[in-house]
C-alpha cells in the first residue's frame, strides 16, 4: 500500500504527514549533536552532572535552541544521567598519643582565597588495594593546592602534599588548617611544618565524615567523576592519572557555590562571595553542592 493510501486511511493528508517526518528527523538530528557534545565534554570529566553540563554547553544549546527541559529530557532518554554512588570508608586512626587541637571553622564564613585549607587522605584505586591519595584543598576556591599518591597511611604523604600546596600559595592572609584527627596531621613532622609557615591548625572534634565535608566532597568527585576510584593500576601510573584528574578538576570543572567557575578562577580573585548553603555555614556544607 502507497503512502498517500496510507494517509488517505488514517484521514491524514500527504503535507502533514511528511511535515512530521521532517520535524521529527530535525529532533533527531539536534539530539545527536546534543549527545555529541555530551560525549565530548565527558572524555575528560566521565561523571560531570546535569547541571554542570547544561552551564558548559549553554552557549552551543542555545544555538541549537535547547533548553534546561530538553536537554535533561535528551539525556534521560538516552541513559546519560549520572546517578551518585555513596562509599565510604574509614582512614582516619584518632586513637594516638598526639595533641589533638579544637574546631576554628565551625562558625567561619569564607570570604577569600586561602583562608581555609582542609586536609584529607582517601583510598583510591579500589577497596582491596593499598593506594592513597592524600589532599589539600582550599575551602573558598575548591582548588586543590596540593596532593600526593602513595601506597601507605603513613604521615610522609600527607606532608609531601601539604608541602606542594605551600608551593602554590599566593597570598600572605592569616591561613587555618582543617583536618580530621588522624594521625598523620596531629604528627610532630606535619604539625611542625604548620608552625614554620604560620599556619593555624584545626581538627574535627568528633568523629563525623561530615565534619570535614568540603575535603570529603573533593575525594568523591575525583574517585567518582573521574573514576579514581575504579582503575586497578600500579602505583606510577595512577599517579599520572591523578595529575591529569587534578587539573581537569582544577581548571575545567566548574563549581556551583562558586556560582560555576572553575577553581583556578575562583582563586584567582578576593572579590565574589560564594553561595551559602542552608545552615549559613560553608564549612558544613551540603555535598551535593559542591
């Protein structure tokens, strides 16, 4: 049977029917270049989410004329929408004979760059294998200032990134350092190093992952979004794979309390004040916002 038969049938006339074939073929075609460069912007960050893809391809979908709704319902029908994994696990040894030092951030607004550095060690590379990746992170940019990957808990970890992000730092403010009480920060070596460069140390005070929750929020987004997590890979390579992911994270990523810049541009400035949460208070801040 003919087509024009077929529309006689249906009491659709041949204008409309074939107006339908081509818009739908028109929805066809945006919506694969809208998984194009879906594809594309997620080579180098595999787990970005919705809405941080929506403000990085705004530009190229506006030109496409996509908007917020269908470009959340392009990605839902073609299951691209990332669902959060939670994991978590203990590196945290609190039971030493070191001084542990009180919370000075509870209550702190941040303000600037380099107020607040927040320190955390993370296992990496999956959970049967003994590969850590210790950070620092400043709690006003989100940048992270320094890291290092080793295959121990040991204090010499923590230290060597604690001595990258003294490397990078930029500006001569009054400068806190939060942490968890773990052993590796209330060591003699690391605290000792804090007390050469004037720098303020501050611990949790009680044992809560949510209590460190932006030095939490930075190690899930690299193990998740840039599956640190999952590579099952020796030691020098994973390096190479963290460097890589530090700086996709640093200089493409964008961030939604720093009203989506990237890190690097947050740090590169003193005057915008970054978004609260719903407590008023950054320093328990809600991981999802990060």
């Amino acid at each position: 049977m003919s087509k024009t038969s077929t529309c006689g049938l249906l009491g659709v006339s041949r204008q409309v029917y074939y107006r339908y074939c081509r818009s739908k073929q028109k929805k066809q075609d945006k919506a694969e270049q809208v998984l194009a460069m879906v594809r594309s912007t997620r080579m180098a960050m595999p787990r970005i989410g919705f809405r941080k893809l929506y403000y990085l391809l705004y530009e190229p979908l506006r030109e496409l004329h996509i908007g917020r709704d269908k470009f959340l319902s392009i990605l839902k029908a073609n299951h691209m929408l990332i669902k959060p994994k939670r994991n978590y696990r203990i590196t945290t040894d609190s039971h030493h004979r070191f001084r542990k030092h009180k919370n000075l951030v509870a209550d702190i607004e941040l303000t600037h760059p380099e107020q607040v550095w927040v320190s955390d060690i993370t296992y990496i590379g999956g959970r049967d294998r003994n590969c850590y990746l210790a950070l620092v992170t400043d709690a006003y940019s989100k940048k992270i200032m320094g890291y290092d990957v080793s295959n121990s808990l040991s204090t010499e970890g923590s230290l060597r990134a604690l001595n990258m992000a003294i490397r990078q730092k930029r500006y001569k403010n009054k400068l806190i350092h939060h942490s968890d009480r773990g052993l590796q920060y209330c060591s003699n070596d690391y605290q000792n190093v804090l007390k050469k460069k004037k720098i303020i140390p501050s611990m949790t005070e009680h044992y809560d992952p949510y209590a460190n929750a932006i030095a939490e929020r930075v190690n899930g987004i690299l193990k998740q979004e840039f599956f640190l997590e999952d590579y099952l890979v020796d030691i020098k390579t994973m390096k190479l794979l963290v460097e890589d992911a530090v700086h996709i994270y640093n200089t493409q990523r964008p961030h939604w309390s720093c009203y989506m810049k990237t890190p690097e541009q947050m740090h590169c400035q003193k005057e915008i004040k970054i978004r609260n949460y719903k407590k008023q208070n950054l320093i328990k801040a809600s991981l999802d916002k990060v």
